[in-house]
C-alpha cells in the first residue's frame, strides 16, 4: 500500500491518509479483533498473554492508519522512534536535572583531567564540571544548558516532522 502511494505521488497528504484507511483499516482491524479474541485464552503473565496485552495496550499509538503525516516507510518510523527514545531516556531524564543544578553547588573534583568540549552531550554536567573556578563553572553550565536547549529544540522540530510528537509536549 505504501507503495501504491509512492507511485501515485501522494505521500502525507490527505489521499495518503484515505489510500491507508480503505486498504490496511480492515486488516488492522482484524489483527485487533484477532488479538482481543486470544487474550482470555492465554495466561497473563504468559509469554503470549503478555505480548497480547502489550499490542493492545499500544494499539492507538501505533495506529498509522489514521495518519497522513506518519513516516511513510518502516525503517524511519523506527530511526524516529530511536530518535525519540534517546532524547527520553538520555537527555530529557538526567540532564535537566544536572543542568537545573547551581553551579555553585558543583565542587571542583580532586582529578585534574578536563573534558573535551566536543564531548559535552556525552558526559553528565557532574563530570563535566570537575575543574576550574567558580566562574569557570559558571560558564561551563551556562554553555551546557544553552547547548541541552537547542538540541531539544532541534530534536523536538525533527519529531514534529516525523509526526512523532504527541499531545503531551
């Protein structure tokens, strides 16, 4: 179907989004009636009972059929999605809560060695601080918090593109 649309040259727009409903809404609507049918019929804490609970608990966000704007192939669905992840579990968990932290509350650690600026994203705020003065603290956590705000902003935009933002942000 995916294919149809490419030919047809009417990828993200509304025909796309009617060209999904009239060929993959039956199908997937099947596979749910399919999966509510076998959920009484296997254990819940079952290898199956739990991969069933799982695909129904996420059935609505991962509906594509509804969407125009969902990436069209499968492989940048995914790199979005790992785009995404990333951005939850590394940036929008642990740095805002090294970044919000003053920079007069980071004492200067007995190792020496300073991190490379070009490492900046990989390294918590904690680790990154260890040397310098006060003022140099200072600055090195104003630089990270301005440089964590573009990349989320920047992040954000590239999910906006793919569709992938939610209500929620």
């Amino acid at each position: 179907m995916e294919h149809e649309a490419l030919k047809a040259g009417v990828v993200r727009t509304l025909a796309h989004r009617a060209l999904r409903q009239q060929k993959s809404r039956p199908v997937l609507e099947a596979l749910h009636a399919y999966l509510t049918a076998q959920k009484p019929l296997h254990l819940p804490k079952g290898p199956m009972g739990q991969a069933i609970t799982y695909a129904l608990n996420q059935w609505d966000a991962r509906r594509v059929a509804a969407r125009a704007d969902a990436p069209l192939l499968a492989p940048r669905r995914a790199a979005a999605a790992r785009v995404e992840a990333a951005v939850r579990r590394g940036l929008l968990l642990s740095a805002p809560a090294l970044v919000a932290r003053p920079a007069h509350r980071l004492q200067p650690a007995r190792d020496r060695r300073r991190a490379r600026p070009s490492s900046a994203l990989k390294h918590p705020l904690h680790v990154l601080c260890r040397t310098g003065t006060e003022a140099q603290l200072e600055r090195r956590a104003t630089a990270l918090r301005q440089q964590f705000q573009r990349v989320k902003t920047r992040l954000r935009a590239l999910a906006a593109e793919e569709g992938l933002l939610e209500e929620h942000y």
